[in-house]
C-alpha cells in the first residue's frame, strides 16, 4: 500500500515539474529566433523585451508588428511553441 501511495507523490512531483509556459527568450528572443529571422528584426525584437515601460498587451501588439514585416516563408521556418497548436477559438485577434 505504502508504495503505491509513493509512486503516486512520486508521479505527482514528477509531472508538476516540468517547466511551465512559454520557453525562455534567449538573449531577448525565443530560441531558434536568431537563425531564421534577419539582424534587424532580431533587434527590434530586443529593443522591445528590454523595454520595461511596456505592459504586457503593448510589448504583445509591439511584438505582433514586428512579425507582421517578416515574410510568410520566413516565418514558416520559425520554430513552434510548446504544446499542442492553438485552437481556432483560441485565435480570436
């Protein structure tokens, strides 16, 4: 009996230990971001998350902007974010 109950904490502290949310942004921009997109917008994309004064809806539409000016094809190449791909509800912009 006692090992069930430690394999179930076990599990249980396994499974809330994986990193929660987006990946981390590496040196201002996802991972893989760098290789993909051109010097200039991986600047702009550092200007805007070191911006502090931005709230998080302005730095969002700021950041929006910025991916707007990539080429579809460019962006295709982009790496794809965690988890399962967004609803069609989800995307209600």
């Amino acid at each position: 009996m006692y090992k069930c109950i430690v394999i179930v904490l076990l599990f249980a502290i396994l499974v809330n230990a994986r990193p929660q949310g987006p990946p981390p942004l590496v040196d201002g921009v996802p991972s893989g971001f760098a290789e993909v997109l051109s010097s200039d917008v991986i600047q702009q994309l550092k200007d805007v998350n070191k911006n502090q004064g931005l709230s998080m809806k302005e730095r969002k539409e700021a950041i929006d902007k910025i991916m707007d000016t990539v080429d579809p094809a460019t962006r295709a190449k982009l790496p794809k974010p965690p988890g399962p791909p967004p609803s069609e509800e989800d995307s209600s912009d």
